[in-house]
C-alpha cells in the first residue's frame, strides 16, 4: 500500500475549474433495487491548498417489484490539498422513488455528513469516503465508498472521464443490520476552464 503512493506523480494544482457529466451503469446487491442508468454533473474548483465541489446524480433504478422509480443524490464537499491529496468535508441529499402496478408509491430520502480523503491529479482522481449513519428514515442508513476516475485528455480543454464507484451500504430491515453493495461504471466529458 505504502509503494503505490510513492508511484504516484505529484504536482501543486493551479486554481482551475471544471464542469463535467458522465453517464453510468448502476447494479446493487442486496438493496432491493434493478440495474439501472443513470447520469451525473459535476463542478468542482481547485486552487494550491482549498477546492470545492457540487454534484448531482440521477439514476433511473427502482425496487425489485417496482415498474418505475428513480434515484438521486445532490451534494457539496470543501476540500483542503497538501500537494495531491486531500480531505474533504460534504454534505448530501438523496434518496427513492419507486412507483408499484397496485399504485403504492414507496419514497425515501435522508441527508449525510460525508467524510473523504483523496488523491486528485490531472489524469487520476482516487477517493475513499464516508457518509455517517442516518436518522431520518428506519433504515438508518451509512456508506462507505471507494471512488476512482480515469481522465484523458483530448484537445482544447476537453477531457474523457471513467468513473468507477463501488459503494459499501449498511441499513436496518426486520431488526436486522443489513449490508449491500452497488458498482456503478461511467464515461462522460469534462471541460476545464
């Protein structure tokens, strides 16, 4: 573990802004949920030792029975930067929507305090984060992910973006603590300004 970080190239950032979507493929493992599609946006600003960021995500994923439904994040983290790595402070709002062919509706949303440490350089972005325990809705829910980024640059400012996100999830069902998991995949561009 401790090699790998020595690999890695470092560089002090200039202040820089980027604006970025992907689209991604989501799958989960016992959370109740379909495979799905989905896509995000993202801007983030960076300078030598502060950055910032906002992002939203839309996923047209609902529960197993469910003939439609939906899920969706929005969030902001601040960062603070030694060189290329980093640790950040967010909040974020998300939750579901499913709709079922009897009519029920089921619906659930909550907000977390989300806590990361991470690595971001021009062509590499690597992020461990997690999001404490919820107490607005009975599952009770927290998160531990581990998020990478590919960029590769093309020409005028503009970059190819591949995300990988695989998410750990705890919740409360029947009494019971509980655990899953998603893997979600993307491409998308980024254009630096």
């Amino acid at each position: 573990m401790y090699s790998l970080l020595f690999l890695l190239p470092f560089e002090v950032a200039t202040a820089k802004n980027t604006i970025s979507t992907n689209l991604n493929l989501e799958n989960t493992i016992n959370l109740g949920y379909k495979a799905g599609q989905g896509a995000n946006v993202e801007l983030k600003h960076r300078n030598k030792y502060f950055g910032a960021k906002g992002y939203s995500t839309l996923t047209n994923e609902e529960k197993l029975k469910a003939e439609n439904g939906y899920t969706y994040d929005i969030g902001v983290e601040i960062r603070a930067y030694l060189k290329d790595f980093f640790i950040a402070l967010g909040k974020s709002y998300g939750g579901y929507k499913s709709t079922f062919s009897d009519g029920r509706v089921w619906e659930k949303s909550a907000h977390h305090t989300n806590y990361s440490i991470g690595y971001d350089r021009d062509s590499l972005e690597i992020i461990l984060t997690y999001s404490n325990k919820e107490n607005q809705t009975p599952n009770k829910r927290e998160e531990i992910s581990f998020f990478g980024e590919y960029r590769l640059p093309l020409k005028n400012n503009i970059i190819i973006n591949i995300p990988v996100k695989l998410s750990i999830i705890r919740y409360d069902q029947s009494g019971k603590r509980m655990t899953g998991s998603s893997l979600s995949a993307g491409v998308g561009l980024k254009y630096e300004f």
